[in-house]
C-alpha cells in the first residue's frame, strides 16, 4: 500500500523528466534576457517566475485549442543561469499525450503579447527559439504622408510662379499705357514745335532761311 | 527706342553670394571628407591649400575677368575674344545642359527624403514587416534598412542597367517640384536669382554650424575626429593623393560651364572681381573642411555605434552557447571571454568561429563612401539613432536641398546667358524662355527617373563633365595667355581695376596652371586607356549589396559620346568659322571685282 502511494506520489516527477528533455521534439527551448530587458528593475528568476510562465502558456495553449489547460500540464526542464529552459505541454486528458510542437507554436504566436506583458519582456528578450515571431501589423495610413507634405509645397511654389507671372504682366501693361502716354505728349509737343519751327529739332535745311540772323560781314 | 540695358546685380554683395551658392554645393560635402579620409587625413589638407593657390583662385579669377570685361555670357565672351573661340563658349553650355539634366534628379531625391521625414518613425529606420508578418522583408534584411529604403523605395532599382522599368511616380513628382522650384528662383533672371542667394548661400551654414554642435556631442563622435586630423605623412608621397587635390579644387569651383562668366557678366564694369575671387575661393575650401570635420564626427558616432552593437551581437552569442548568466559578460570583457572560453571548451568554440563577427573599431572608421551613398544612406542611418531623428532628418535634408539649389541655380544660368546674347532669342520675354528651357530639361531629365535611372545618373556624373572641362579650361587658360596675349589681359584688368594684377597671377595664367591642367588630363586619359572597360555598382537584390557590372556596349558607346560631343564643339566651330569667313572673302573678291568691271 505504501509502496503504491509511493509510486503515485513521485510518478508526475519522473514522468515529467521523460517528457520533457532537452532537443525534444515537441519542446521548446525559451530564452530570457531579463537584465537586458530590465536594467535595475530586474526580477530574479526563480519558482514563482516559473510559475508565471507556466500559467501564461497555459493560457495560451487554452486560447487556441479552446480545451481546459492547467499549470501542471505545462513542464519546464534543464534550466540553466542564462535563465534558459526546455518546455513540453501536455494534454490535460491524458498526461502521457504531449501536445505537438505545430500547435504549441501557434498558440504562443496567437498570445505572444500577453505572454510577453505578463514577463514584462519583448519578442527579443523572450526568445522562442525556433518559433517564428509576430509582428505587428504595419499601420499604413489612407494618405501616404509624405504626399500631404508634397501637396503643400509644390502649392506654395505654384502659387508664387502664378503670382509672379501675374505681376510681370501687369507691371509690362502698366509699362505700355504709361509709354502710351507719354508718346501722345511727346507727339503733341513736336506738333507744337514744328509749328514754332524750332531749330534744335531735325535737320536744319540752310537753303530756305534767311540769312539775316547771321551776322554781316 | 533703345534697348534694355543688360540686368545687373543690385549690390556686389549678391554677386559674391550668388558665386559661393554656386560654388559651395554637394560636392563640399560628400566629395571632400572621402578624400580626406582616402588620402591620410590632416596631411591632405597640404596638397590642397597648394592646389588651391596655384590653380583654383587664377583660373577663378580668370574667369570673372572675361565675364566682367565681355559682359556676355560664354559663347559671345569667347567669341569677342577670337571669332574662332566661339566653340569653347557652346562646348561650355553643352556640358552645364548635361550637368542640368541631371543634377536635378539629387534635388528630388533630398525632396522625397525630406517628405518622408515627417511620420512618427523614420521610414529607414526599421526594415517594413513582410506580407505574412513573420519577420523583414528578405531584400531588407540581407542588406540595411536605409540601404533598402534607398535602392529599393526611393529609387526601386533595377538590376543592371540594360533593364529599363517604368517611371517611378514619387521620384517624378519630386523631378517635377525640383524645376518648379529653379524655375521660380531664375524665371526673372538675376533679379529673381540676386534676391534668393541670400538665403541659399547662408543658411547652410547655419544648418552645418547647428550639425557641428550635435555632432561633436555625439557618443563616439571624438574617435571619427581624431582619425581624420591624424596625419598619414607617407600619403603625400602617393601622387594619386596630388591629383586628387588638384581635381577636387578644379570641379569644386565649378570652373569651365560658363556659369562664372555669366555671374560676372551682369556686374559693373569697375566691380573689384580681385578680392571677390580670393573671397569665394577660401570660402569655398573653407566649407569643404568645416563640413569634413562635421561628417567625420558623424562618422565617428556611426562607427563606434556599429562596433558597440558587434560587441553586442557577440556577447549575445557566447551567452546563448555557453549558456551563462546574463551579467557574468558585458562589453568592456567580451574578449576576456572569448580568450577564457576558447581555453577552457575548444571544440565548442570551433564550432561557433563562423558565427562570431571581427569586431573592429579601426576597420569601421576606414570604410570611406562617398557621393550619394554617404549622403543618402550612411548620414540617414546616423540621423536614425540620434534622439528626435525627425528634426536633425529634415535639417539635414534642408540643407542638401539648398546646396543643391544654389549649384542648379550657377548651371541653368550658365545656359540661359549666352543664348540669350544671341539677338534672335533676346525678343523673347525672360520668363516664357526661361521657362521652355526648364521644361526642355524637366522632359529629358524624366529618363533619371526610371528604375535604371541610378546607373544613368551614375554614368553622366563620372563621365559627362570631367574631361569635356578640364579641356576647356585648358584651352581657356591657354587663349588668354597667349593668343590673347597677357598684355593685352593685363590692360583690360588694369581697366576694370585700376590697378595690373600681380606678377603672382601672371606667372599662374601663363605657366603654372596650363601646365598642371595639361599633367591633369594626361593623366585622366592614361587612367582611361588603363582602366580597362569602365564599371559601374550595380545592386544586386538578392545578396543585398552593390557589385561591379561592365558597362554594355550601348553604354560605352553613350559615354563616349557625352565626353566628345562638348568637346569636338571647339574644333567644328573653329572650323564652321573659317569657311565661313572664306564664303565670304571670295564672295567679296567677287563683288570687288564686278564693281571695278562696272566702273
């Protein structure tokens, strides 16, 4: 009777240690970079982390394979100072059953963020090795904003080729009327001249004055 | 009703303005730290002060005095000079029309990073997320983001230059506001140009005083300074190391497009163009260093940044295999370990020899780029780590586009004054052929747009200019010292001036200078004929990086053209001339001859 207690007693330890090794193939190895992440506000690593992680991957594996997950179904093995470790999941109906590493892997994916929040640390810090990681989706905006700013300027410089076009017909107009005007006046003063018969305009034809402002001999 | 006398500058001061914006351009700041970097930092400072007083400021000087004295553009100056010389002046307009057509394409390039610098994160800060979202995009991730960002989403680049692919919009758009913008700045000629100067010449040197500060605050920024001012003596005895010099004071002044002659040609006749010339010329060396010193401190911050993130990478490395706690290994004792672990478990670290980068702080600092590359990718990528990368981005950005600007304004000048000498043209209104020009130029131009246009850019800029100019001025110098005559220049300075110009300078016009330009096109033709096949980068997608393509026989045949084309002007107009004139003298022998029959 002893005996079975027992051996009942110690079964899930040593099970675990043969489900869960390192390079297993349905294992993950997950490493943590906490002083990276953390600086001064680092934890230390120790069995109430583990525990944490162990809870968040159980949540994960519940999300996505929408079955009841509890923390003892996740098993972590071969932890080493760098605060890297092996973990296996298994099936909550049957704990011989590990969950394979497709699954295990789409469920970190899907809950990757909470995952992370939970550890308070990022894709890079928490490393699924093998896992490929998700990345945000890009936010592109409905306008590329570089056009908005492209918009404005060439508006500005269009704007001031037109207002300088503009000012260099109207001052060139303003230009001709004003000539315009003075031409009449230059015309009326030369009616007025010739009808005076001023000599300093035109040639002055000898042949047909009098000689009489010049001085006799 | 007389004709309009010729445009003049408003004041002296526009005209030394409009020539430093002209001459201080993106040359100063992507050329001049690449060579002071390739030929032993300090020490080259030597060859080029020398360069810079025995052939920049007399043939500077030259220049002015021909416009200033002729008060014409190029092709009318040369003509005045020798009917014959006509040619030198149209050879001039030819390259500054190659050199519009695609400077302008850099402008749009400083267009569309300046537009893309106002989101909330620089977009070539971090690779974009590819379709499925499992991680970068390849192209992105075997190359770097900013490298990406260039080939692939500014320019999208083909792979070679035989394929051609369409017309990228973004870039046209940024083309097309690049000749809005020109057009604006000279569509009254030096009316409009006299006024923008003022802005274009000075503020950027507010923007590289501001970068000076930033830049020397950077972490990491004292190693980049301390390499480029340690002098490597035993450079000076390359002469590679001279004729750089000698080149980069010829190109950096920009001397041989006309567009000298054509600024001096709208001054006053009695404009004292001596003490302008020496100004502008020790301005423009003066910028060169000031912004070598700031991209060295940039380079610096860049370089030791990307040894810290090595050191990084590889402690991250040692960690993962050795499986160690984290704070046991830091950056300051990563190569302690590395010796410690390769002692205490070879095998394992045999293993991980391949992963394990050579981090090496002296290898990053020796990598010089120059040209587009360091404008557009290695200062983007320091801009990105800096804190509020936006504002120090469209700084940056800013003030590219206004050197730019200031160069294009020189060259569209330099082909609009001499046309516009000729009678024919002159009854045109200023704004409507200022602008057919610039239009002819934004249609041609629109090729450097296309997803080859990078290799096209590349082509024109190494093989559109160098030779056709160092001709040029080669005969320039050489007309007027002695088919002109010395004398002769001297009368006209002492005209002009009031006073003869130095001995000093006549020995430079006369003797120094031809002969320094003629060793200097003996030896671009020598390294032609050597250099087998030219090459140029082409960007392989798949590796993501650059790599060496021969040029295809099109390609050849096109620079050969670009570099004879300007060039055989001279003799075909020489030629053109001399029929002309025996057209002409026959024709007179002729009517000589009638006429005395007559009688």
């Amino acid at each position: 009777m002893l005996e079975k207690i027992f051996f009942f007693l110690c079964f899930p330890s040593v099970l675990a240690e043969m489900l869960c090794q390192p390079d297993a193939p349905e294992g993950f190895n997950v490493r943590l970079s906490i002083k990276t992440a953390l600086g001064e506000e680092a934890y230390e690593w120790n069995r109430n982390e583990k525990f944490f992680f162990q809870a968040a991957i159980a949540y994960a594996m519940s999300i996505h394979l929408k079955q009841e997950f509890s923390v003892s179904d996740v098993l972590v093995c071969n932890e080493t100072p760098r605060v890297s470790f092996w973990f296996v999941v298994t099936s909550p109906a049957n704990p011989l059953l590990l969950i394979d590493k497709a699954n295990v892997e789409m469920a970190v994916r899907k809950s990757r963020n909470r995952i992370n929040s939970a550890l308070l640390l990022s894709d890079t810090t928490m490393e699924f090795v093998g896992a490929l990681p998700t990345l945000a989706a890009p936010f592109i905006p409905a306008t590329p904003p570089w056009l908005i700013v492209f918009g404005v300027v060439i508006g500005l410089i269009a704007a001031g080729i037109v207002f300088l076009l503009v000012s260099t017909v109207v001052q060139k107009k303003r230009k001709k009327n004003q000539k315009t005007d003075e031409e009449d006046d230059d015309e009326e003063e030369r009616v007025k001249t010739v009808e005076n018969r001023n000599r300093s305009d035109g040639v002055y034809n000898a042949s047909f004055s009098d000689d009489e402002p010049n001085t006799q001999m | 009703m007389a004709k309009d006398a010729r445009d003049n500058w408003k004041n002296p001061t526009e005209f030394v303005l409009a020539c430093v914006s002209y001459a201080v351009g993106l040359g100063n700041v992507w050329r001049f730290p690449y060579l002071c970097q390739m030929h032993g930092g300090g020490g080259f400072l030597i060859p080029y002060l020398l360069m810079l007083f025995l052939e920049g400021v007399p043939l500077f000087y030259l220049e002015l005095a021909i416009g200033q004295k002729m008060r014409l553009g190029s092709i009318g100056a040369w003509t005045a000079i020798s009917p014959y010389l006509g040619g030198l002046g149209l050879a001039s307009v030819v390259t500054s029309l190659y050199l519009c057509l695609y400077y302008n394409i850099i402008n749009a390039w400083s267009f569309w990073y300046l537009f893309h610098s106002f989101q909330p994160v620089l977009p070539w800060a971090a690779c974009p997320v590819n379709s499925n979202r499992t991680g970068p995009i390849e192209e992105c991730e075997r190359a770097t983001p900013t490298q990406y960002f260039f080939y692939r989403e500014t320019l999208n680049i083909s792979p070679s230059i035989q394929e051609n692919g369409s017309i990228h919009t973004g870039q046209a758009l940024c083309f097309l506001l690049a000749w809005l913008i020109t057009y604006l700045f000279i569509v009254r000629g030096v009316k409009s140009t006299g006024k923008v100067v003022y802005f274009t010449a000075t503020f950027p040197y507010v923007v590289l005083f501001i970068y000076l500060i930033r830049g020397i605050t950077l972490h990491g920024a004292i190693n980049g300074v301390k390499y480029m001012f340690t002098p490597k003596m035993e450079e000076l005895s390359n002469p590679t190391t001279w004729i750089n010099a000698a080149t980069q004071i010829f190109f950096s002044l920009g001397l041989g497009f006309g567009s000298l002659i054509a600024f001096a040609s709208y001054n006053q006749y009695h404009n004292n163009f001596e003490h302008q010339a020496i100004i502008v010329s020790l301005i423009n060396s003066g910028t060169s260093i000031f912004s070598s010193v700031v991209t060295f401190a940039i380079y610096g911050f860049k370089a030791t940044l990307n040894y810290e993130n090595c050191l990084e990478r590889t402690r991250i490395v040692l960690l993962n295999t050795f499986s160690l706690a984290e704070d046991s290994i830091t950056i300051d004792n990563v190569f302690e370990w590395i010796g410690k672990l390769n002692k205490t478990y070879p095998e394992q670290f045999a293993e991980l020899s391949c992963k394990l980068e050579d981090c090496n702080l002296e290898s990053e600092l020796s990598t010089a780029v120059e040209g587009t590359g360091l404008a557009f990718i290695v200062y983007s990528e320091a801009i990105k780590n800096m804190p509020l990368s936006q504002l120090w981005s469209v700084l940056y950005f800013v003030m590219l586009l206004l050197l730019g600007m200031g160069s294009m304004l020189g060259n569209i000048t330099a082909i609009i004054t001499p046309l516009r000498d000729f009678k024919v043209l002159s009854c045109i209104s200023d704004e409507i052929f200022n602008g057919v020009v610039c239009l002819v130029c934004l249609l041609l131009g629109l090729g450097f747009t296309t997803s080859s246009g990078n290799y096209w850019f590349t082509m024109f800029n190494d093989y559109g200019a160098t030779f056709s100019l160092l001709f040029i001025v080669l005969i320039e110098v050489i007309t007027v010292s002695y088919f002109y005559g010395i004398k002769r220049f001297d009368k006209d300075i002492e005209d002009m001036l009031g006073h003869r110009p130095n001995w000093f300078w006549k020995i430079m016009w006369a003797g120094v200078s031809p002969l320094l330009l003629i060793g200097l096109l003996l030896f671009y033709v020598i390294n032609i004929i050597q250099g087998g096949i030219p090459t140029y980068q082409a960007w392989n997608k798949d590796l993501g990086k650059s790599e060496q393509m021969e040029y295809p026989l099109f390609g050849l045949v096109f620079i050969g053209l670009l570099s004879v084309s300007s060039v055989s002007c001279v003799p075909l107009t020489a030629l053109y001339v001399f029929w002309q004139r025996r057209k002409h003298a026959q024709r007179h022998k002729q009517q000589c001859t009638v006429n005395t029959v007559a009688a």
